[in-house]
C-alpha cells in the first residue's frame, strides 16, 4: 500500500481529530486516574498507521518499552551498554508530549548469558545488579514516570522463583535492586511488577511478603504493578480485583494495572467473545477508576497486529483494544464509555477533574526536552505533569469516529500528513 493509500486507509477507519475524546484524556478528566497508556517499540515505528495512532497523546499519555530496556537489550556484555533503542523510544515520547514508564531492570528472562551462565558469588552477583542498575536508571535520570525495578520473582505458589538470582542471592537481590534504583534516581517510582496477582492466590500473599519485607529493611517501594495477562470471560469480578488492589494500597503503595490484554480463546474471535471481551476491560478499567491509589492503565501493545499473545499462547489472540487493522474493536469503546461516565461524575460532583486525586509525593518533574536522552513480551513523569492535557504541538488526535465532519476532519489531516511524508 502506497503512503498515501496508508493514510486515506487509516481515515476509513474512522479517525476523527477530536479533543479531549482519547483514553488518555478521558482517564485524566476524570480526576480518577493520571495515565491511561501502552506498550510499544521501536520495531513498530515505521508503521505509519500505527505511528498515528501511538501519537496521539489523547489516547496515550504514557508508554513503555515492551523490550528495549530488557537487561538483555541494554547489556548484552558485561559493561557493554546499548541503549540506542531505549533511547529511540524516549525521544518518540518526548517529541510526543508523552511520559515513559520504564520496563525492567532484574528480571530472570531476557538476560544475556554472561548473567544467566555466570558462576556467580554473592559479592559479584551484588556488583552485577548495582552496576546495571545504576547505568541504566542513571541514563535515564529523570525520565521515567516510574521503574519496574523487580518483574516477576515469584512462583504461583507465592515462593521465589528459580533464578539465577534466587539461586546465588536468595531474597535479598529484591532489596538490592530497589536499593541500586533508588540511588540511580530517587525522583522515579519504584514497583514491583508481576502476572496472575488479580485473582488473591498464594502469589499475591507472596507479593504481599515483599512488599512488607522492602518496608520493614527501610527499602523504598513505592508501587504494585499488576500486568494484568488475562483470558476471556475469566477475569476476576470488580469486587475481588478490588479487595486484591486494597492489599497493597493498604501498605501505603500506588498500584496500575501495567500490561493489561485480554486474549480470545480462539481466532479469529467470534462476535461474542468481542462482546464478553469488552465487558471484562471494561470491569477492569471501572476498578481501577473506583479504587483510590490505582493511578492507570497501560495496555500491553494498542493493537492485535504486534500483540505477544499468538507467539506464547498459540491458537489465542485477538487480545488488544484495536485489531490487526487498527480498526478499534468493542473493547475500546467499553473502556471509552466506563471512562465518559467518570468524568461526567466528576462533572456532576464538582470535581477538579485534574488528574491529581489520587497522586501522593510525586516525583520532580523531568528535565526539558533534550536533556539525555523485538519480538515477545513478559508474562510485561512526574505524576502531576503527566495528568496535563497535551500541548498545542502535539501529534493529531485520532479518537473513535464521532460525527460527518469527524470523517472531513480526519481525511484532511490524512492527507496533510501524506503530503509531508511524501516530502521528507
């Protein structure tokens, strides 16, 4: 498809440049929560559809690498760090207006093998983690919204994992990874990052465990990152998912729900499971608006065209708020409509609807613009600056089809940004 078909594609879409109508936008209007967001990477950049629709700060205000600041991907050597495309995910979000989650630092996938296969001591494990730690956190100093600075230590019996972490350091590489991170930027949120905690099993007792150990050491932790991994018409009712959220918002921390898909047991997804589909995002999305302290949503990849889900669980899919034609799907206007109806609460009840409610000691805010700047997933801003509405030079808002003039609105802005890119 030509660059120009590309775009007049995207306008039949149904895009219209409306303010004010994005995830985003919505999210912060509602005074409830401070993000609403995604996961992306670089691999994805040259898609101009999707490029379109990742700009567009009233949908995302927020990103994070699915991989590009994996340990594997910024430290393939010992001491030999690659950051260019983490740092190619910054700028986008940057240039965007966007602020960045950060995604991850000790994580016992994705690692290079001069740390899986090393014969470690505790003392040179321990220098291991510090020095990684400390140059990526410190590379991105004051860039990051937040940090998942441990991913996925536990077993789903709520014991620690087998890693070579586990294994040389015991508990106590989780203490020191947080104690490396908060060193390398005290202004970013450190969390805790892990899959299958939403139904209040053993591995959310085992998180528990963590999270009063960090705090009982004196160990900042500041977040509960729930990635939110979950299957059609098996997600946890509102009130369960609620009562695990309370767990750790009871300790004092913030939670979000940090990599959140939805997968289909078959595809293509018949029109039901869209249906059912919709109806469990949205009661994902209603918890976090109702509970205090859960500060956002990012979705693990916008769209089912670069989802994770068919490489890891073959024969599943579909999982995403828009499809393998950018098209969005049912599920996104559930998440539109729970979202419409808090802001109108917040209308209704006099509410500020800044964004801010829920946000404790945010981090400073991040330097200014231009300060230093694959494949698979995991099982994977300051808070008031990113409750701001995007600025006047940020990317065109592409939001759901709302009017005739929505559709002239969009074609226009399609062609304009075809003529540019014809240009460059």
């Amino acid at each position: 498809m030509g660059k120009l078909a590309s775009w007049i594609a995207l306008a039949a879409w149904g895009a219209g440049v409306v303010s004010g109508e994005g995830l985003h936008d919505l999210a912060v209007q509602s005074g409830r929560m401070l993000f609403f967001g995604t996961a992306t990477d670089v691999g994805q950049f040259n898609d101009l559809e999707y490029t379109a629709i990742l700009n567009a700060t009233g949908e995302f205000g927020i990103v994070v690498p699915e991989n590009s600041m994996k340990w594997q991907a910024t430290e393939p050597k010992q001491n030999q760090f690659t950051l260019e495309n983490a740092d190619a995910v910054m700028a986008r979000a940057k240039g965007n207006g966007q602020k960045l989650r950060c995604h991850t630092l000790t994580w016992h996938s994705q690692l290079p093998e001069f740390v899986s296969a090393g014969k470690w001591t505790r003392e040179t494990l321990t220098a291991v983690i510090e020095t990684h730690i400390s140059h990526v956190v410190g590379h991105f100093k004051g860039d990051c919204y937040s940090w998942d600075v441990v991913n996925e230590a536990l077993a789903d019996n709520g014991t620690l994992r087998d890693s070579v972490f586990s294994r040389t350091l015991g508990r106590d590489f989780i203490p020191i990874s947080f104690r490396a991170a908060a060193a390398a930027d005290p202004g970013a949120k450190l969390y805790y990052n892990d899959f299958s905690l939403e139904f209040n099993s053993a591995k959310t007792d085992g998180a528990v465990g963590i999270v009063r150990d960090l705090q009982a050491e004196g160990v900042r932790i500041d977040g509960l990152g729930f990635q939110g991994h979950l299957e059609v018409g098996k997600t946890p009712s509102q009130k369960l998912l609620s009562t695990v959220l309370g767990r750790f918002t009871d300790l004092g921390l913030e939670v979000a729900l940090t990599e959140l898909d939805i997968r289909c047991a078959e595809v293509p997804a018949s029109e039901e499971a869209l249906q059912q589909q919709a109806k469990d995002y949205a009661g994902v999305v209603q918890t976090c608006v109702d509970h205090d302290k859960c500060v956002g949503v990012v979705v693990w990849q916008f769209t089912d065209k670069y989802s994770w889900i068919p490489d890891t669980f073959p024969g599943t899919g579909d999982a995403c708020l828009w499809d393998n034609a950018m098209q969005p799907k049912p599920a996104y206007a559930a998440v539109s409509k729970v979202l419409q109806k808090a802001v109108a609460k917040a209308a209704a009840a006099g509410g500020s609807g800044n964004g801010t409610s829920k946000a404790a000691s945010p981090p400073p805010p991040p330097p200014p613009v231009g300060a230093e700047a694959g494949t698979g997933a995991d099982n994977g801003v300051s808070a008031a600056a990113v409750s701001q509405p995007p600025s006047a030079s940020g990317a065109v808002r592409i939001g759901p089809l709302s009017s005739s003039g929505g559709i002239a609105a969009a074609l226009l802005a399609s062609w304009a940004l075809a003529a540019c890119w014809q240009v460059l």
